[in-house]
C-alpha cells in the first residue's frame, strides 16, 4: 500500500503533457495542430481517466486501511528555516480527487462537442487541462504555502475561463470583476498564513494543529492574534467559495462556456473554499468565535443565494445563485462542527449541479437557432418554455437534478441536506428555521426554472428577417461561428389571456394552436425557410448527462445505513474518520429512526410545498387556479390587494436587482474610490504642486523686483521710496 502512495505525485501531473503538447504544436507547426485539434480531446480524456482510476484505487485503500500518507522534500534550507513541498493523501484529499477527476472527465467529454465550433478550441482545452492540474495539486498540497501556489493557478485558470470569450465586453468585464474579488480574499489569506507562520513557526498542517491547540488552553500564543489571523483565513474561503459578502463575481462569472460554469463554478473551483475550511477545521475548532463566524456567514449565504435565485430570468445565472445557497449550507455545517455532512453535501450537490449546468448547455444549444448566438436571448427563460418535447433526454435529466437539489428522496442531495437541516436545529434554532425555510425556497425556485423552460409551449418564434440590421453585436458566437451580416432575427411574445404573474412579471404563453401553425416564414427577399425546433444535441453531450443522471439517483447511498442507526454515515463515516482526530464532531452521536423519519418527513414536507407554489404560478395549473379565482378571491378588494402587489414588487425587485449588493458596490467602492482618486489628484497638483510652483514664482517676482533696487536709476529709487512711505503711513495711520 504504501508503494502505491509513493506515486500518488503523479496524479497532477498527469494532464501536462497535453497542455505541453498543444502549446508546442500551436508554437511550432500552428496550421497542422489547429487542423488536428479533435484530436487532442482524447488524450485529455485518457490521461485524466488514468488519474480517476489511481485516485479510486487510493480511496479503496483509505477506506480499507484508514491512513494518513505524507511525502516532504525540501525546497530551500537556510538555518532554522526549511520550506518543504510535497503531498499529502488522506480521506479528505481522496474524496476531492474522484470529485475533480470524475467531473472533470465528464466535461471535457461534453466540451468536445459543445466547444466543435469554436474558434478557441485548444486554447478551451489548454485553459482546462491546466485548471484541473491546478485543482489537482491544490487538494494533494501539504502546507498552507503550497495550497497557496495551487490556489493562485486555479483562481488564474478561472480568470482566463471566464473570460474565454473575451471579445464580448460584458464576459471581459466578468473574468475582471472575478479577478479583483477574488484577489481581495486571496490577500486575506496570504495574510493570514504569513501570519501563522510568525507565530507557530511551521506551515505543516500537523505541526500548526499541534502548536495552536496545545497553547490557546495555556495562554501560549495571543489569542486575539490568532482569532484575526484565522478570520483571515477565513477571508480567502468566502472568496473562492462565493459567500457573502464576496459572493458578486460568482452570476457574472456564467459568461463563460457553460462546460465551465459546471465544472469551476459547480463542481471543483468554488467546492475550494470549502475544501481549505474543511482541512483547517482542526485549527478552528480550538477558536470558537471564528466558528460561530462561520456559520453565521454560511446562514446568511444560503438564505440570500435562495432569495436572489427567485425572479432570475437568464437560467445560467439562476443556477449560480442556487450554487451560492448551497455552498452556505456546507459553510453552516462546517461551522457547527458537522464535518462529514458538509463533504457529503459537497459530493451529492457537485454531481447534482453539474447535471444541471450541463442540461442548462443542451437547452441553450436547442434555443440558439430560434433567437440566434446572443447570451441574453438563448439563455433567457422567458424566451422558453415547451421543450420537453423537443429534447426530452435532457428535459429528464433537468428534471432528476432539480428534484435531487430540491431534497426529494432517495436522489442524492436530499441524504445530506437532511443531515445538515437536523444538525442546524440541534446546534441552534435560529440556525435551523434558517436553514429550513431555504430549504422551501430552494425547492420553489429550482421548480421555476425547470417549469418556465420545460413546461408549457414554445413562447418565442420568429417574426421576419431584414436585411438592413446586423444579427449581433459580437463578432464571434457563442459557438466560435462568424456571425453573417445583413441577417436580423427579431422574437415576439404572443399574448394570451393565461400569462403568468407574481416572480415572472406577466410572461405570456403562447397558445397550442398557436405554436403549432408556426411552420415557416418569409425573408426580405422573398426566399422560404422552414422553422427551425429545438432539438437535442449529440451523443457525446447527452453522454455525460446520463452518468451525471446516474450518480445524482444513486450517490446518496454512501450515506445510508442498512441498520438501526439510520441517522449515522456509513462508508462516509469510516472513510473521514482519520481526518478529524484532532477534535471530536458534534455530529457523530446517534440519531434513531424516529427522528431521522420525523426530521425527514419535516424536510420533504418544506420541500413538497415549494414546489406546490411554484407549480400554482408557473405550472400548467395556473390557468386551473387562474379559472376557479382562488387568488383573485384572496386579493380582490381592499388592502389585501394593495398589500399582496405591493410585497410582490418588492421581492421582485429585490431578486431581479440581486439585492443591490452590486449597486452598492458600484456606488460605495467604484464611485467612492473614484472620487478618493480625484481628491487626491487634486490635492497632489493643487496643494502640493502648488506650494512648490508657487515658491518657484515668488522667488522668481522677488529677483525681478530685487534687480532694480541696485540698479542705479534714480527714479527707481524714489518709486520704491515712496511705496516704503505709502505702506508705513497706511499702517502708522491705521
């Protein structure tokens, strides 16, 4: 066994000689690789699937063996100072390399067909070979220096990601917006390690355990020194991990290809936070007001992700907001101590969403050839709705990862939401009411978007062509392709008398009859074209959709016990339990079935009404509900009317406007700094520039007057003479 953990090295390594390879190809003979480049997908694929199947094979040996494995080489050595580099393997590294490798496969599966067209195909492949190598060796680092370094290529490949497309100027202002949030987070934690540095004298994790339990009971160490230090920390987690008040870069950041929103955004890049808090909770635990901070912010962050995902009309964006609140639920149960239901919901939440994002990729591939290659049309969800029979494939895979994240049983997400939900009651009560009613919320928004871009019938066609407006604004489509000239497509939004209210603003429906007569319609030119459905996308798209399908129905089970102790982790338990011995979980105490059916019952019952509500305003049965006035009958005169329209433009208002965090944001640090910078430029060429010019002209007015006292006219004499009598009797006489 330990012959095996002596190679686990090669595991990051693994995607570089693509990366190497196409960088020299594209450097030395560019023509032949950019002809050949469907056929750098397959090695990217092979070599990552080797590093999947060595990650699975050390995972079995942890779950068998239950060790810890670590490898130091030094680095540098001078005196007592020793900076090493290595790897370190254990249930937490194991669990984070199947997680990265097996999505990480399934989306370069899916990019080879999504990115065909694109343009920037290699540069796609090179950018995301490089980020699971970063991914990689951030996970198997040994010290906070070393997960730094990793942390740093990651938020980089991020960057490059996001801003993939970078023609487009709003996915240019998005990888920027990204950078800078991040780099606020990133220099907390660079603060913060440096910090740890000074006062324990080590970076290993063993060693900065050891040294801050051993001396915070003894007064050994500052105990505010160490609080702040952790807050920082702390600080580079809610970055990266998109928690508030940092969370803003996160929706902008679905500029990008969609395979990145679900692999970064869903999957691995933003599952780092949680994965950083995760291998220091042994040194927060030791620091409970950094504990309760964070779960003070995980709370605040679930419930405002729920909120901000209600009237979301882009389904990319929607998704990312619902990433949010679920990367709040795994900081809450991080910072009450549940340590294994927060890495069970990081698994079954990682393979739930990155389903979702997937499907979100199909949909909008299906809906670019009716509204044409700009993002706010092919990913608006007004503009949708009736494609479950058109792609019905993916319409049922949407459907699994909705009901999974909506925390329907036995699909995956709802084993590890429950366990967060029981654990946030028995820690505090705020925390779990919290907690429960976002669990209602998510069910109600999730259900939105599977019904406003499913259910229904097709709310958008073509309307005519014209040959004297261009068809977009960007030269280069989402799909790599050169957008022709002279080709305008314009949609409409048939009305009909069932349109639908509340979060959705009126979007009206368009009538069976209706969608059905669409058949076909007429250019300028007099040229007839036929009508254009959605359709699915190929095979190697709907590929990794079904395994993605697969394991959100049945990766729940590692969490189920076949016992009495239903309440307790099974594989999970034995396979995490090497990781946390430098404290004891809150969680581990048994729970009965009793209680784990009534905690279960209460979770799905939250979740049942959420998608009750949802299906009354969005669903086929509005027009039911609509018909028999049981709305109206409720808000029909009086000041129930006034007070239902009125809560029900605020909340809008407050979703669709993402709360006003970014207005704030804009106004307090870009307007603010702004107007800091021109006070200060005008203090430094006013103030400063001005005393130094204006000792320059007195001197310079002083010698001009000076030069004619010694001339030797007497006229000048007697001029200065009297302006001496003049100023002497004005001031004698006042």
């Amino acid at each position: 066994m330990e012959h095996t953990y002596q190679y686990a090295w090669v595991i990051p390594l693994l995607p570089l000689p693509v990366i190497m390879s196409m960088g020299f190809g594209l450097f030395l003979i560019p023509t032949a690789t950019k002809n050949l480049r469907r056929i750098w997908a397959f090695p990217s694929v092979l070599l990552l699937s080797i590093a999947m199947v060595f990650s699975v094979h050390l995972s079995i040996q942890q779950i068998n063996g239950s060790s810890i494995y670590q490898y130091l080489w030094s680095w540098t050595v001078n005196n007592d100072f020793s900076l090493e580099f290595g790897y370190l393997i254990d249930p937490l590294t194991s669990i984070m390399l199947i997680l990265i490798t097996t999505a990480g496969i399934l989306v370069l599966i899916y990019s080879d067909n999504y990115m065909s067209h694109d343009e920037g195909y290699l540069r796609f492949f090179v950018y995301i070979s490089f980020f699971n190598t970063s991914m990689l060796g951030l996970v198997t680092s040994s010290n906070l220096i070393q997960i730094y370094f990793f942390w740093e290529l990651v938020g980089m490949c991020s960057y490059l990601l996001i801003g993939f497309w970078f023609t487009r100027p709003i996915a240019a202002s998005a990888c920027q917006k990204a950078f800078v949030t991040n780099r606020v987070g990133d220099f907390g934690l660079l603060l913060g390690i440096l910090g740890f540095f000074w006062i324990t004298g080590s970076l290993e994790f063993r060693d900065l355990f050891k040294i801050v339990n051993n001396w915070i009971p003894n007064n050994g160490i500052n105990s505010l020194l160490t609080i702040l230090c952790a807050f920082l920390l702390f600080l580079g987690a809610v970055a990266k991990s998109a928690q508030f008040p940092l969370h803003v870069w996160l929706p902008d950041a679905m500029e990008g290809p969609t395979p990145i929103s679900a692999l970064i955004h869903a999957a691995t890049m933003v599952a780092a936070g949680i994965f950083l808090i995760a291998r220091l909770l042994p040194l927060f635990i030791s620091l409970p007001l950094i504990m309760s901070f964070i779960s003070l912010i995980g709370t605040i962050t679930l419930f405002l992700g729920a909120t901000l995902a209600l009237a979301q009309r882009d389904i990319k964006r929607s998704l990312a907001y619902s990433t949010m609140s679920q990367l709040g639920y795994m900081m809450l149960a991080l910072g009450i101590g549940s340590y294994q239901a927060a890495l069970f919901h990081l698994i079954t939440h990682a393979y739930s969403k990155a389903l979702l994002f997937l499907g979100s990729g199909s949909v909008i591939h299906s809906m670019e050839p009716l509204v044409g290659y700009s993002p706010d049309k092919s990913q608006n969800m007004v503009l949708m709705g009736g494609l479950r029979k058109y792609i019905p494939i993916t319409r049922t895979c949407f459907l699994w990862g909705t009901l999974s994240l909506c925390g329907i049983p036995p699909l995956a997400c709802f084993w590890s939401k429950d366990e967060i939900l029981s654990h946030s009651w028995l820690y505090s009560p705020f925390f779990g009411i919290i907690a429960s009613f976002t669990a209602g919320l998510t069910a109600f928004y999730m259900f939105r978007i599977y019904l406003l871009t499913f259910d229904g019938y097709l709310r958008v066609h073509f309307q005519n062509y014209s040959s004297t407006k261009e068809d977009s604004l960007y030269s280069i489509s989402l799909w790599g392709k050169r957008i022709s000239k002279g080709v305008n497509r314009d949609f409409v939004l048939s009305t009909t008398k069932s349109g639908v209210s509340f979060f959705s603003q009126n979007i009206s429906k368009i009538h069976v009859n209706t969608g059905n007569r669409i058949g076909s319609f007429s250019t300028s030119l007099g040229a007839k074209n036929t009508f254009v459905y959605p359709q699915e996308p190929g095979n190697t798209m709907l590929f990794p959709l079904l395994i993605l399908l697969l394991c959100t129905l049945f990766i729940g089970s590692i969490g189920i016990r076949f016992d009495n102790e239903i309440g307790e982790f099974a594989i999970l338990s034995k396979w995490l339990t090497p990781s946390i011995d430098f404290f004891q979980e809150s969680s581990n105490s048994s729970i009965n079935s009793y209680e784990f059916i009534t905690n279960a019952i209460s979770s799905l019952s939250l979740a049942i009404f959420g998608l009750f509500i949802a299906y009354i305003f969005y669903g086929s049965a509005y027009s039911f509900f609509q018909s028999l006035d049981l709305i109206n009958s409720f808000v029909k005169k009086g000041p129930k009317k006034f007070f239902f329209h009125q809560l029900k433009k605020k909340i809008y208002s407050w979703s669709y406007n993402r709360g006003y965090i970014d207005i704030f944001y804009t106004r307090t640090f870009n307007s603010g700094i702004r107007g800091l910078t021109e006070l200060t430029q005008f203090f430094d060429k006013g103030v400063i520039d001005g005393i130094i010019n204006g000792i320059g002209l007195a001197s310079f007015c002083i010698g001009e007057e000076i030069k004619y006292v010694g001339g030797g006219r007497i006229s000048s004499y007697l001029f200065f003479f009297l302006c001496y009598v003049s100023v002497f009797l004005f001031f004698f006489i006042s």
